[in-house]
C-alpha cells in the first residue's frame, strides 16, 4: 500500500470509530513521514561505540562498591551473623545487615497502588527472618570491587531452618483460586463444558508442564546510588523509573520528588529489570555510609534476587464435532507464586480470545511456594499458554485427520469468544494463508517420522501467536520546540532496546511537521514528564498518544502565540494541522506560518507544551489483540535425540509497523528467546532445598549464535483503527507461539509428543 | 603497572586480584567492556590482546603489562565507524547493544583467525591455510558472545558483509 493510500484509508477508518481521528493520522501533508521505514536506531553510534553508559558505569567520586550475601536456607533465622572478620578485612567502609540498616517501611508491591512497583511485598533487611533460599541477608562495602567480594566470605552466617514448601506437588494440595488475574476475572465458564467434553465425537485431554524461566538479560542488574541531604539519585538499570522513584519514597519515607532515578540505557529488560531488593539496598547502603554505592549482582545473584517466569501445570481439553468445529474447550492449571507477590503467570488468556467454541471453560489456580516471588517475563502467560493450546489443537488436528491450519480456520471467530466484544482488528487467517506461502507448507507430510536426511528426522509445525493490546493509563508527554525549528519531546519512558526512542522520534517529527533530525525523543528519567511502565508491549500505544495530546496542546499554545498578526489569525486548534515546520490551515491550504516564523515574532527562543494522555477507554470497547503464526521446521537427530531448528518464520498481524528494521528485530528476538524457552531454558529448582542449581550462564542455556538459523518474519501491516497509529507494541507476541511451533514439529518429525519442556534430547530418547 | 590501551601508554596502580575487565571499566574509565558474567560464559567482555580475542573477566590485568590491548573504545573515533560498526547499524545487529562491544571484537579477530586457517569445531578441511567465512564457521566461531535480546541474524548479517564481501553480494542477488 502506498504512504497516501494508507493515509487516506486511516483517516477514513478514524473517521467512522470513535477514537479520535488524529490518532490514526499524522502530519497529513507530510503523509507519516518516515513512520513504517527501516530507520536506524539514533543511540546506535553510541552504543556500537561502547560510549552508551549503563547504569553500572556511571563515575562519580568516593564510590563504595557492594557484594551481596544470600541465604543458604529457604525459610526460618538468622541465628548468628558474625561481621568481625568481614568488618576488619582491607579497605571494607561497612557492612550493613538487618541489625544496622536503616528502618524502612514495607516494600508497596505492584497492583496494590497505581505507582507501586516492587516485585514483593516482604520487609528487605528488617529482621533475621528468611522467606527463600537466595535472600540478600548482608551487604559489604569496600574501596573495591575485590575488596568487598572477599569480606562478604568472611561473614559467618548460621541459619535455624523451618519447614518450607519447596516442592510444586506439596504446594499445589493447597492451591488456592485467586480473586483475578491481573485485571481479568479469575474463571469463565460458558455452558457446561465438561459436560459438552465427554459428549463429543473427537476430543482430547492431555496435561502440559512448563519450567522456570530466567530473564538472563546480558546486563547484570546493577544500581549506584547517591544521597545528597534528603535526595537520592539512582542510576538505575530499570523498565519502570516513575513507580522505582514513587515506591523507594515510600519506603524511605520522602516525597517522590526526592527519588531521582536516571537509566538511560538498559542492556536486556525482559521484565526483569523492575524494582526488586537491590535497589533498595543500594540506596540503604549508601545512606548508611554517607557515601555514594554501586551494587552490581553477580550472575548468580541475578538468580538468587531476581525472580523468572514461573512453573506451571496445565490442563487442555478440546471436544471436537466431526467437522472440525470445537463443542468444548477447557483449559485449566496452576502455576506457582508466593504469598508475597501477584503475578499469576496468565497462561489461560490465550484460550479466552483465539477460538469459537460451543461451551469454554478455563480457569487457573497458584500455588504458594517458599521462593523468590515470580515476575513478568516477556510474554507471561502467553508464551506457556500457546505452548499448551497451541500443541492440544495440533494433537486434536490429527485426531480429526484435518490440516492444523484448516482446523484453526474452522475455528476462527466472528467477535471475542468470552467477552463477546467486537475485535478491533483481527487478521490471522490471512496471516496463516501468507506464511503458509512463503514457508512452503504444503511440503510438509502429514504423516510423522515420513521425511529423512541421513540420521536426521525432518519435520514441520506450526502454533498461533497472540498478545494483548495494552496501553497503561497516565502518562504524560511535553514538546518544546526551539526558534530553530527542533523539537524536543520528552517522556520518562523506557529504552532497553526496542527502539522505542527511535520509533516515538520517527512519529514526533512526522506528527509536527518536522524532519528527522530536527527532532529528538527524550526518556529514561525522571525529572521528565511522568511515563508509563515499559511492560506489556504498551509503551508504543501509551507514549502515542501522549505525544498525540502534547502535539495538541502545543498546536494551541502556538496559535495563541502567533496572535492577530499571523495569516492563522482567529483559527483554532482543530481548524489547523502541522505541516513543512508549521501550521496551516485545514480549508485554505495557502495560509501557513513556520513555527520559526511564529516564535520570531514573539521574540521567543522556545515554546513548550504538555498534555497527559486520556484513559485507555478503547480496550473498554473492544478486544484488541496482536496474532502472528509461527511456522517451524525441525532436524532430529534419530541416533541422539539432538534438535537442530532449521528454518523458522513469524508471520504476524499487529496493525501497523512503525519501523520495519527495529520491528524485524524485535519479531526476531522474541522467536529466539521462544527457541530457548522450547529447547533448553530451565532454572532447576532443587526441591530439597528450594534453591536454583544452575545459576550461570554456563549452566542456564540460552539460545547462541549456533542454535538460530535465519530466521524470516513478515506481516499483514494493516492498521489497527481502534489504536493509536494503527500500531500495536510488539515485543512480547514474538515469544508466544514458538514453543508449540517447535513442540510441533518435533513431533511432525518423529512422531513424539514432547507436553513438558524444555526439549532436551533425553526425551526424545 | 603500565599498559598500552587503544594505542595509549597508562598506568594504574591496583590491588592485584583485579581483573583486565575491572582494570578497564573500574580504573581508567573504559566502560565499552561490558560485564555480562564475570565468569567466561556470555563473551560481553571480549577485547583484543596482540589482536587475539580474549575474555577480560578471566584474565587477570597483572598478567597484560606492557601488551597491547584494544577495546571497542579503540576501535573507531566517534563519529568515524570502524566498517564493522557501520554495518551493525545497517543490519541492526544489536538491540539493547550491551553484547555489542564484546560482539565486535569477538569478530574482528574471528576474522584474523579465519585468514591464519585457524579451524574450528565444524572445520571440514584442518590443513587448509585459510578458512572461508561460511554461514556455520560465522555462527560456530561467535557462538561464545551470546546475545539475549536475540539480534543474531543481524550480527551474522554485518560481520558477512564486512569480512565477506563477495559472500554477501551473491547472496543479495
Ligand atoms: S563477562 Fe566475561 S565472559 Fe561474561
Ligand atoms: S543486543 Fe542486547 S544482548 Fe545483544
């Protein structure tokens, strides 16, 4: 479609919904600019320069630098913690424990307030009691890096056990149904499923496991942390600076103001770089030593004190009339949390949105462990949901003796199956038809174990994609543009490599008119107007339609500068647009005046305008979802059970792509991220002593160059009219899917269903 | 003890368990050398000693005096990319960038061990006296710089382009 023509059929779209039409229009004579083109990412100089400074790099005079100890114990006391020798070793400044550190309040852990973002709500370095095996229970600063690694081995710690439930099997007799699932009730039931199940012509009902996960970003979690008098600032390797910033004040008792937090670069978030215990001891401890602190965990750290995806076990059942059509799909299951903490890990979403069914029954349980408390990790839920439906639809394909994607078109919905809400857009036949082209399908045999290549057993599979439209609310962007024609955009969102800043640059310049370079996107701070957590794939639709709003406010601002003296005398805001560094007027195209032009004449260098952005009222009116169909072939190794991926392609439908080079990417690395989590990725939690086993990355294996072969990603590109631009985020939809894709055609290849992951070679043996 | 760093003669005084990375990011400001591990298993601290690629958390600085060593910061001036860097910024082969500087390097002297006929594990000829960049010698030989954000094609993609011309001309047409 060309730039124009896409335009002029958003503008139409707009037009006929009730979302504002400038969400789906820019600059209009300027078409989008260079929205949608492969833009190269503007920090990368800096980045390919090594002159990007993460947060463990910033140099600031009189740093202390931290070691943290863990417990060895998952639940009980602190019976002694002897700090002498530690205390007297070289250059060791202080060491800080639950005897000496500064009183703080409970930790708001996220959900509980609009601001709240700890990932759990238990007191950090308050008393000598211990909740899982792996908790920061001292804390040593030296002069150096070595000096302080070496005294925290000098801490004689000795611990008085409690019984602890470390094992899934014993927590789930006690599994307990939780009041929601994020914002989603816990349970929908429509008719009587089971009911509907045991009456069916064809049906199956099988059980799927998956393990715990580890974010694993290459960036160690890293703070350093600075007071001056009653203000902390804190270089912060974060995904949330505004709720870290509101959260630590909270604790330390300050206003939010006081809590400067500053990430300008974050080396891999995944979900994993919100706020957890070593922040707050970073800010502790350097209060602690009137001095400034760094507090880098080591890799083993990342796994004793921050929490991955969980554990779950689920149930998909699917009964099945002869053509194909479903009676009854079920999916139910557990996964594994604490009592400190709440994230579900929602793996039944994906059965509530994807397919029509007579009857639908799904529901999900936790089960409370003593661990560290579980997070978000790119795609939670989805990613070990699809893992689950996506295999029992290829399992209950065979069954029928039906192609799995002519079983999956049988099974498209006309509106949301359990909301019943209109989709906003949904294109996911046509995305299985293309990728299915491309991906040459048709050769696959539907036969198992029937294609060969020497000792190599080759097969296909393929699973559907899904993620949520998020956009969080409140939020808030402000413009400033200089007499120089540049403008200046500023939100304190986030950047771990999605190329947020880059995308939101590219809409700015083309939303007021401007070229690229005129325009700069600023973030990851927050003295900047107020952002949104970078989570949920929603930074894109929440920082849109900030800068919608700003752009808005601004386009008043400037009109009631440029006064009765402009050829834009007496128009409103809603009777002009930006266009070529100026506006103009809508109906008489000839009347325009420079941005340049109307700051001159106010004899002014700079003019700026805020606006935070309105409710997400738009997921209130209709289900909005990203699809995507992931398509894999497999080699296996028949003598070694080994699994070489060999082609792999993601044919999505997320409305509109801004970019297309930093969205290939973002596609791609949640595919690869989907090939670990299907074939190697297992945090083992040894259920004798609740601790995790394998905490490197030696032990804990993620994808390398050796295991991704190329890998092709296309999509439908057609906007989203109920979302700003048309476009939806899309760095967790690339993750789902893929371990069913792989699952599958694992299976395709020879003939093994593998229902718990990840699979190794072993199970195939 | 002195070092010769990105062609500049230093010198530092440290406790001498210090590492050749924590030598470059804690005491002379060169944080491009990133930590991923500490422990040889992610490849984010690869510099170049002599222009053999080595990892920086293992290597102990005392060891290095008087050697030369290179580091991502060494290898262009900014605002004058090394071929290498540019064509990371074409093919996008980074996300969050903190792989970068280690996979770079890692590169740089994949390269120079391909051309002395260096094998590797999936090597089918061990006499030969170079080695072709194939697609399998690329991904087998940088297999030690992981990158989670999962920017892989585009690195395959970049170091092809730069140390393969030909291989990646044909491959476009
Ligand atoms: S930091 Fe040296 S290999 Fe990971
Ligand atoms: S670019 Fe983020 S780890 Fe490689």
């Amino acid at each position: 479609m060309s730039g124009q023509m896409e335009a002029r059929q958003s503008a139409m779209l707009a037009s006929m919904s009730d979302v504002p039409e400038r969400w789906l229009t820019t600059s209009a004579r300027d078409k989008h600019g260079t929205l949608g083109a492969p833009v190269t990412r503007m920090d990368g100089a800096l980045k390919v320069g090594g002159r990007a400074r993460f947060a463990a790099e910033v140099p600031l005079d009189g740093l202390t630098y931290a070691a943290v100890a863990f417990s060895t114990i998952a639940k009980g006391r602190i019976a002694a913690l002897d700090t002498t020798a530690a205390e007297s070793a070289p250059g060791v400044v202080l060491v800080m424990d639950y005897r000496n550190a500064p009183r703080l309040k409970l930790p708001p852990v996220m959900f509980s307030a609009p601001k709240a973002g700890a990932q759990s709500s238990l007191p950090v370095m308050q008393d000598e009691q211990i909740h899982w095996n792996g908790q920061p229970v001292a804390v040593v600063l030296a002069e150096t890096q070595e000096q302080a690694d070496h005294a925290v081995s000098l801490l004689r710690i000795s611990y008085e056990a409690a019984p602890a439930v470390i094992s899934f099997g014993a927590a789930q007799q006690n599994a307990r149904t939780p009041e929601k699932i994020l914002r989603e009730p816990t349970s929908v039931a429509i008719g009587d499923a089971e009911a509907a199940l045991a009456g069916a012509a064809f049906k199956i009902d099988l059980n799927y496991r998956t393990p715990r996960h580890n974010h694993n970003a290459i960036e160690l979690h890293a703070a350093t942390a600075v007071w001056q008098g009653d203000r902390l600032t804190l270089h912060d390797a974060s995904q949330m600076v505004n709720m870290t910033s509101w959260t630590i004040a909270e604790m330390f008792g300050l206003k939010e103001a006081q809590v400067h937090v500053h990430s300008p670069y974050v080396g891999g978030g995944f979900g994993g770089k919100c706020l957890w215990t070593h922040q707050i001891l970073t800010a502790a401890a350097a209060r602690l030593a009137g001095r400034p602190v760094r507090l880098t965990l080591s890799r083993e750290g990342v796994f004793r004190a921050v929490g991955g995806r969980t554990t779950t076990e689920q149930r998909v059942a699917l009964g099945a009339k002869a053509d194909g059509t479903l009676a009854a799909l079920i999916h139910t299951g557990v996964a594994a949390m604490t009592t400190h903490n709440n994230c579900p890990e929602q793996f039944t979403f994906p059965a509530r949105h994807l397919y029509a069914a007579d009857t639908i029954k799904v529901t999900q349980q936790v089960a409370d462990m003593n661990m560290i408390a579980n997070t978000f990790m790119r795609g939670p839920g989805e990613s070990v949901g699809t893992f689950a439906l996506e295999c029992a639809l290829d399992e209950l394909a065979e069954a029928l003796q039906l192609d799995p994607i002519e079983l999956r078109r049988r099974l498209e919905p006309e509106k949301d199956p359990t909301s019943g809400k209109a989709f906003s857009a949904r294109h996911l036949v046509e995305a299985y038809q293309r990728g299915a082209a491309r991906f040459g399908w048709e050769k696959r045999s539907a036969k198992p174990g029937a294609r060969r290549e020497g000792e190599w057993l080759l097969g296909m599979g393929v699973a559907t994609a899904t993620y949520p439209y998020y956009r969080q609310p409140g939020g808030a962007a402000r413009i400033r543009l200089t007499a120089d024609g540049r403008a200046f955009v500023q939100m304190a969102s986030h950047e771990m490599g999605m190329g947020t800043a880059t995308v939101q640059a590219q809409h700015a310049a083309a939303r007021l008119g401007l070229p690229l370079d005129h325009v700069v996107f600023e973030y990851g701070d927050t003295d900047l107007p107020p952002g949104t957590l970078a989570g949920g794939s929603s930074q894109t639709a929440s920082i849109s339609v900030a800068i919608i709003a700003a752009t808005q406010a601004l386009t008043e601002e400037l009109l009631r500068l440029a006064g009765n003296e402009s050829p834009l005398a007496g128009l409103s805001a809603d009777e002009v647009e930006t266009s070529d560094g100026g506006l103009r007027a809508i109906a008489e195209p000839d009347r325009f005046e420079s941005y340049a032009s109307i700051l001159g004449r106010a004899k002014r260098d700079d003019i700026s305008a805020m606006a935070e952005a309105p409710p997400p009222s738009e997921v209130q009116t209709y289900s909005m979802h990203s699809y995507g169909v992931q398509f894999c072939e497999v080699k296996v190794n028949e003598v070694t059970g080994e699994v070489r991926v060999s082609r792999f392609l993601g044919s999505f439908d997320c409305g509109r792509i801004l970019n297309a080079k930093t969205a290939t990417s973002q596609f791609k690395g949640g595919i690869i991220m989907g090939l670990g989590l299907a074939l190697m990725e297992d945090a083992l939690f040894d259920e004798r002593s609740g601790r995790i086993m394998n905490p490197s990355l030696a032990e804990y294996h993620v994808p390398v160059h050796m295991d991704v072969p190329e890998i092709e990603v296309m999509w439908t590109g057609i906007p989203d009219p109920k979302a700003p631009l048309g476009a939806h985020g899309i760095g967790e939809i690339g993750i789902t899917g893929v371990g069913a894709a792989v699952a599958n055609a694992v299976y395709n290849a020879t003939g093994r269903r593998i229902r718990e992951l990840p699979i190794t070679l072993d199970k195939l043996l | 003890m002195r070092f010769i760093v990105n062609g500049q003669h230093v010198e530092a005084v440290f406790d001498l368990r210090t590492s050749l990375l924590d030598l470059l990011r804690d005491h002379l400001g060169l944080s491009g050398s990133k930590k991923g591990c500490n422990q040889g298993a992610c490849g984010a601290c690869t510099v170049l000693v002599d222009g053999e690629r080595i990892n920086a958390c293992l290597a102990l600085a005392v060891q290095y005096q008087d050697r030369a060593i290179n580091t991502v910061e060494g290898l262009s001036e900014p605002g004058a990319l090394h071929p290498l860097q540019s064509a990371f910024l074409e093919h996008d082969g980074f996300q969050c960038g903190y792989c970068t500087p280690g996979q770079l390097c890692s590169a740089i002297a994949m390269a120079a061990e391909l051309s002395r006929g260096v094998p590797s594990a999936v090597t089918v000829d061990l006499a030969a006296e170079t080695i072709a960049l194939s697609h399998d010698e690329l991904r087998e030989r940088m297999s030690g710089n992981l990158c989670r954000c999962g920017a892989y094609n585009g690195i395959v993609e970049a170091i092809t382009e730069t140390f393969s011309p030909q291989k990646s001309a044909q491959e476009a047409a």
